[in-house]
C-alpha cells in the first residue's frame, strides 16, 4: 500500500482529541462518493454518541462514571480503526481521497529531489592512474554520491552517461583506481536520491590520469 493512509491507532488520543478527531471523519465520510461503508461509518457515529454522553456524566458520577467513560473511549478508538482501515483500502493511496474522510494522515516523511551536484572536482592523487574525485555537499540529504567515468579503450565515450562506469560512494567523495597513466577520461557525478529517481548529472570533465 502506498505511504499515503490515514492514522489507524487512536490509543494516544485524550478525552476531548477523540471526540475531535471522530467528528472529523463522520463530517467528512458523511455523503462522501470516494467510499462505501457497511457499518463502519454508522459504528462510529454510534460509539461516538455513548462516548460523548458518558463523557458528561464523569464530572458528577465519580469512579463509576470514569469507568463507564473509559470503556466507551475504547469502543470508539476501536471503532475509528475499523473505519481507517477501510479507508485506507478504498483510496489505495489517492492522497486527495484521504484528505477528503477527515481522518488524521500519517505524517509523510519530507523529500526533495536532488539537483546537479555543486562544485565536482577531479584531481590526481600521487598514486599513478588514481584519480580523487568530490563534490559539495547538498543542502537537503542523499543516499551518496554516484560518480561516473569512461574508459576511452573500449571505443567512443557513450553519449548516455547512464551507460558509463558507475562508482557509489555514501560519501561526497571517492577514489578511481586503476586508470592508464597519462590518458585522459570523461567524468561526471550526481547526488543519489531515491531509487525512483533519474540521476541528475554534472556536466561531464576530462581529465588526464596521474603519471
């Protein structure tokens, strides 16, 4: 299932959040053409009505009326989770559907898809036929760094750099071994984002290997 849902655990929620929170979704399912319910729905606007009758009693009736009250919350946190559920299978995801049932959504995690890496540079190490290659760091976070290469002996440089040599660092930078001394090779880098993601890629440098 998609990382878009609604909250399907209520348990943390106080007296008053519940009844905010069940309001909520019974005005927003209410009529609603995105879902269709059995009993869900009903189920909580009953469970939601003994609650909040019971909820009244507690500021006169003592311990057996916070007894009384306690259950009913549980009846209607478990009701809400069935109602959630069902919700969740019918919009599959569909963020708009889910904003639409009232029902509090999981916070998503933030992501920013990455951009061309700032400031790549290749330089030669003094190791023959090494070659450090490095980048600035992002402003928002990355899976690491790919950086890319062409060996020139095995023909023309493909135009895709997707089709070069790819070396992954987690870093922001990395050393290319084993290049011929003295023979020039195109590389580019691109900040790794999620695996859905094209790479963003540098314009390409040449460089000559170290000696």
């Amino acid at each position: 299932m998609s990382a878009n849902r609604a909250i399907t655990n209520f348990e943390n929620e106080n007296d008053d959040e519940i009844v905010t929170t069940s309001n909520s979704a019974i005005a927003g399912l209410t009529g609603n053409a995105n879902f269709t319910f059995t009993t869900q729905l009903s189920d909580v606007v009953s469970a939601e009505a003994t609650y909040v009758t019971k909820l009244g009693l507690v500021a006169t009736g003592g311990s057996t009326a916070v007894t009384a009250k306690d259950i009913a919350k549980g009846v209607l946190e478990t009701k809400l989770a069935v109602l959630a559920k069902a919700v969740n299978l019918q919009a599959n995801g569909d963020l708009g559907k889910l904003q639409s049932s009232g029902l509090p959504l999981v916070k998503l995690p933030v992501h920013n898809n990455m951009g061309v890496p700032a400031n790549f540079r290749v330089a030669r190490t003094n190791i023959a036929g090494n070659m450090e290659v490095s980048v600035d760091k992002p402003i928002y976070g990355t899976h690491g760094t790919i950086f890319a290469f062409w060996k020139p002996s095995l023909g023309p440089t493909p135009a895709n750099i997707n089709d070069w040599f790819f070396r992954h660092s987690n870093g922001l930078s990395f050393t290319i071994t084993g290049l011929t001394p003295n023979t020039s090779y195109p590389f580019a880098a691109a900040y790794k984002g999620n695996d859905n993601e094209p790479l963003v890629w540098t314009a390409i440098t040449t460089k000559s290997a170290g000696d």
